[in-house]
C-alpha cells in the first residue's frame, strides 16, 4: 500500500541509470531504422530489441548490469550504419534549404533596383535568339 509520493518514486541514485537505459533502449531503435526503412519489417524488430531489454530488466548484481550496458554499447557502435537516415527536411536531409526565402530587401523594395539588369537580360536573350536564328538559316 502506498501512502506518499516519495513511496511510488524510484530511488533517487536510480534515475540516472534509468534515463541511460532508456537512451540506449532509443538509440538502438534509431539505429535500427536506419538499417530498415520499411515500417511492417521495422516493427518486428522493434519486437525483437524490446524483448532483450526486458529480459534483463530484473537483473540487480551491478557487474553483470555494467557487463550488459558494455555489451549493449558494443552492439550499438558494431551495427551503426554509415549513412543514417536523415528526414528530408532536416539539415542533413535532401529538401533542407531547397526553396530559399525572398531576400527581405527584395520584399521591401521590390524589383525596381533590378530593372536595369532585366533590361539587359532581355537584350541578351534576344541577340542569342537572332544568333541562332541566323545560323539555322
């Protein structure tokens, strides 16, 4: 029967060696998707990792759980992959950056001070338009 908070909380010289549980219970599943992109065969991995996480969840000797981190850590540097997958948008990814924002002194200015140069484009374009012209002919 629980009668406080302190009761239902876990030791406090505890927590640090959950949270790093629970980061290598993450980082293997990251590492994992980047090895198996397809969801369907992704889960049954997933399956498989949780499974050996919880196979040693009751362990309590602190060697054997340092031996099990150490092995787990090992299998974590072993299987990680060259090219991790990148979501496209992120800075590694593929679509990063590919639609660049207006410059803001386009915005507040708009294209008055590029006049000059689109005239001179367009002169450009029409003398390579003659030049071919001419050269088909």
């Amino acid at each position: 029967e629980i009668h406080s908070i302190k009761q239902m909380l876990p030791p406090r010289y505890m927590v640090p060696h959950r949270n790093y549980i629970m980061r290598l219970y993450r980082q293997s599943l990251r590492s994992s998707l980047d090895w198996v992109v397809d969801r369907d065969e992704w889960r049954g991995l997933v399956l498989q990792i949780r499974a050996r996480f919880d196979a040693y969840k009751n362990i309590t000797a602190q060697r054997e759980i340092d031996d099990i981190i150490q092995q787990t850590e090992d299998s974590l540097k072993k299987w990680e992959h060259p090219l991790p997958y990148a979501s496209p948008t992120s800075p590694l990814g593929s679509k990063f950056m590919r639609d660049d924002p207006i410059p803001m002194h386009i915005v507040e200015n708009g294209l008055a001070d590029y006049e000059d140069e689109w005239e001179s484009l367009e002169k450009y374009t029409q003398e390579e338009e003659n030049k071919r012209k001419l050269i088909r002919y």
